[in-house]
C-alpha cells in the first residue's frame, strides 16, 4: 500500500507540473530565439549537487552515485564536508567545496564553486571541424539548498544559485532556483526515482547599456536507480535523462560496485553527447572519510577530466 501512494504521488506530482507548466517548459526547452548563456551551467547543469554529491561526475557527466538535485537521499546523512578539484585538458580547472547539516526539521546544504578556464574551442553541432573561435571564462557560484522528507520515502528539495561568470570584457550575474522530488522505495531493491526542475531564472542583460541579454540554460532532469547483492558486492545500477533548453536530450548509464563497503569501482556511460561517452573511476572510504577519483576521457582527442574529491563526516 505503501509503495502504491509513492506512486500515485509520483503520478500526480508529474501530471499537475505538465498541466500547470507546459507551455513554460516548452518556450523554456524549444526556444530557438533564445540567447543562452551562462558557460558553467552549460558544462554542468547539475553543478550544485555535483558538490553535494563528493564527485562531480555524477549524472550529466557519468553517474558514480545516484543524485537528483536538490531532492537527494544523500543529503540526508551526518554532517560533512565535501572538497573537490577538476582538472579539464585545455578546458577549465574546477573547484567546489560543499557542506550538508541534516536538523531536525530538514537537511540544510551549502555549496561554492569556482570554475576558471583557459582557452575553450568554441565548435559547431560537428565537433571534428575547425574551431569557431576561442572563448575564456571565469565562474563562481554559491548556492543554499533544503531538503525534507513530506512522508516516508518521499523527499522534495528546493534551492537557490547566485552566479557571476566574466568573460571578455563582459560581467553576468544571475540567481537560479531549482526544485525537485525524490521517491524511494526501499524495500523494492532500494528503487529511487527522482525529477527536477533547473536552472529557472530571468533574462540577464550583458550591460545596463546593451538590449542584448541572456537567459540560464534551463534543464529537466529525471533518472533512477537500484541495487542488487550479490557475495558481499553491492551493485547499484543508474540511468539519468538531461535535457537543457539549447541542446539535444542526454541519457548517462552508470555502474556502482562496493566491495565489503570500502572499495567502489564505478563505469558510466553517456549517450548523445557531442563529446563525452565514458567515464571510469574509483573510491575508498571507511566511516569518517572517502576519497573518490574518475576519468572522463572526451571524443576526438580533445581532451579529458580528472576529478579528486575527499568527503569527510563530521
């Protein structure tokens, strides 16, 4: 019975969104008049539970651990911090550190990130052909999250992102909110579906002397996951579907295998992405702290991700 009434309100709470959104949803995912901007967001439109999550590869990039921003079963765990680096080949180098305080009345996180490039290839839909130009780019955001459970098994979330990038001689600044809901159900292979809303925010213009303007990369996101045991490894299988306003859908696979709850090995997968399609990593850990590591390579020869994130409970 119980697992019926997570349905019925997964059912309902995605009914009533689609009537009471989807013309917003559509002007905001199908625009082609829209000016998109905002360069972090578009590398990772997920960036704030990337932090939350210890590794920012979860996801957009390649899942190493199921998280659905902002409504996510990990932010409900001991106090912790949660430190993390990205090394990009001759894209950008990435830094985010982020705090989760679960209280009585709910689970309070906060995240700073900082993401600052060296020169990106700008590419057109081929990413073979000569590059279109050359952008560079300095990011910071911070954002506040807050997450509750409404009944059991059910969470919802919402939080707020303040952004600033510069670029050129050009100065953005931004606030985003996100919203999402997260259903579990534990006792059926510990299933969790989720869905978000990202990224919604206002047109942003380059100057107050300028009618050109920008708005946030809008993004839908929705996934599950699973676990299965089998001698004394945990298995946990996830799927991901992305859609941000200004590009085609996403759909990441991922793998999770702990051994004897220490060691993890992780493999994902992303499909219909112009330029990732994999991801490897590994994990350590024991009660107090785990230290996480992936390799992202990129298509084509451009490039690669390395990702370093140390996770300690408090």
């Amino acid at each position: 019975m119980d697992n019926l009434k997570k349905i019925i309100f997964l059912l309902l709470f995605i009914i009533s969104f689609k009537a009471s959104f989807s013309n917003v949803i559509n002007d905001l995912l199908f625009s082609t008049s829209s000016n998109v901007g905002f360069a972090i967001l578009k590398i990772n439109p997920d960036a704030f539970s990337s932090a939350l999550s210890g590794s920012s590869t979860t996801g957009y990039n390649s899942p190493s651990s199921f998280l659905l921003n902002p409504a996510s079963s990990s932010s409900f765990q001991t106090k912790s911090i949660i430190v993390t680096t990205i090394y990009s080949s001759g894209f950008s180098n990435n830094y985010s550190v982020a705090l989760k305080f679960p209280f009585s009345i709910g689970t309070f996180s906060f995240a700073a990130l900082s993401s600052i490039s060296d020169t990106i290839q700008l590419r057109n839909e081929n990413p073979t052909e000569d590059p279109l130009g050359y952008y560079r780019f300095n990011s910071y955001f911070f954002s506040l999250g807050y997450s509750n459970s409404i009944t059991e098994g059910v969470f919802v979330g919402l939080s707020s992102t303040a952004i600033n990038e510069n670029s050129f001689l050009l100065n953005k600044t931004s606030f985003v909110a996100n919203a999402g809901v997260l259903i579990e159900f534990e006792k059926f292979f510990n299933l969790k579906v989720g869905l978000s809303t990202l990224n919604i925010g206002f047109r942003t213009r380059y100057d107050e002397n300028s009618l050109d303007y920008i708005i946030p990369p809008f993004t839908i996101r929705a996934g599950a996951s699973f676990d299965l045991v089998f001698s004394n490894i945990k298995n946990r299988f996830f799927s991901d579907f992305i859609k941000v306003n200004d590009q085609e859908y996403k759909i990441s696979f991922g793998y999770d295998g702990e051994i004897l709850e220490i060691l993890s090995l992780r493999l994902g997968f992303l499909i219909n992405d112009p330029t990732k399609f994999l991801s490897l990593g590994v994990g350590v850990r024991n009660n107090r702290i785990s230290i996480n590591y992936s390799f992202v390579p990129y298509k084509y020869g451009l490039g690669f991700d390395n990702c370093v994130s140390l996770n300690y409970n408090f």
